[in-house]
C-alpha cells in the first residue's frame, strides 16, 4: 500500500458530533432558534395596522398648504400612517400679532383665542386667512401597546416677493425638534408642506 493510500479522506477527517450534537444537530437548532423569534415577534407583525402601538405609522405631521391664488392658509393635522386615530388632537390658533417672518418671534407672548378640538379622530384641518399666523398643536394617541404624545408650536407669515403676485411663506418653530424651512415661494413645488411635529413620548407635552 502507498503513502498516498493511507491519507484519511476528508469525511473521515470530522469531528464526531458529542452528546448533545446526537440530539440537537446544527440543522434543528437553527429552526428552533427561527421559532423561538418568529414566536417573540408575531405579535408585532400581526398588529393591526389601523391601532398600532406608538411608532413610525404613528408619527404626527402637520401639513401647511396654499396657492397663490387664494388668501387662505390651509393646515392638515394627521399621522404618516394613513389609517391612524388619535384619542385627541387640540390646535390653538393665535393671529393677533405682530411678526414679519424674519425676525424671532416670542410665542410665549401669544395668546391663543382659537381653538380646533376633535375627539377619537384622523385628523383636524384649520383654514385662516390670518397673516401672521401660530399654532399651537397638540396630538394624543393611544393603543393597547402604549401611547404618545406629538406636540409643536409653529407660526407663519406669508409675505409679497418680487416679482409682482408672488408670494414667499416664512415660517418658525417654537418646539425643540420640529423643523420647518423658511423661505419658501409659494408654488406647487414647494406646498404642500409637511413638518413632523416632535414627539414627547408617553410622559405628555
């Protein structure tokens, strides 16, 4: 018999499975561990996408709309989930006010004479022709996994711009963690224009 005759081949070469590999082979306790997650995270994705627990779906926006053609400014308060009830959603508006949209503008100076209040709701829309305009949001939800406040205050001016007939909407956040972007002309490019309002978790605004 040769040197070459008397090299182990490459099955004989592996390590004989111990006690518990006997039992629980690599192959079955992959599937187990699958299980085992599947298990933990049905519920989640089984949840019904309408009452979700606080999240994504969840999330508040406010959605400020215009068109150059009409003195109007509309606002849209909903969730990114397009199916989503909030237990409350309070809107106070204040436009008794002076503001040029280029300034800072102190909101705990405003007086909100306005309110727009809806109960187990998708959403509350607001119109106003008041130039300046704050608002005051307030958005409450709540599920059998938890809830959530979404909150922020916001103001608008909506200026004259050259040239002649166009217009350029200012905008400013009062809330830590609501953006907003200002300048903008007023056009379909531009509006509609969301603004994700902050969200203050389940301990409220």
């Amino acid at each position: 018999m040769s040197g070459w005759d008397r090299v182990p081949s490459p099955m004989s070469l592996r390590r004989p499975p111990g006690r518990l590999g006997t039992f629980a082979p690599l192959p079955l306790v992959g599937v187990a561990v699958l299980l085992v997650v599947l298990i933990i995270f049905t519920p989640e994705l089984v949840t019904n996408p309408r009452h979700p627990g606080p999240g994504i779906l969840t999330q508040a926006e406010l959605v400020v709309d215009k068109t150059a053609s009409n003195g109007s400014l509309y606002f849209y308060v909903w969730a990114l989930g397009e199916t989503i009830r909030y237990d409350a959603i309070d809107i106070g508006v204040a436009s008794v006010f002076n503001w040029t949209g280029s300034t800072a503008l102190d909101f705990r100076a405003l007086n909100w004479t306005e309110w727009h209040n809806g109960s187990d709701v998708l959403s509350v829309i607001v119109t106003t022709e008041a130039n300046p305009v704050a608002l005051n949001i307030t958005a409450h939800y709540v599920s059998p996994q938890g809830n959530a406040w979404y909150v922020g205050l916001v103001a608008f001016y909506v200026a004259q711009s050259v040239p002649a007939g166009s217009e350029s909407l200012y905008s400013q956040s009062g809330t830590s963690g609501v953006a907003v972007e200002s300048p903008l002309a007023v056009s379909n490019d531009t509006l509609p224009l969301p603004i994700l309002l902050h969200d203050a978790g389940s301990g409220g605004p």
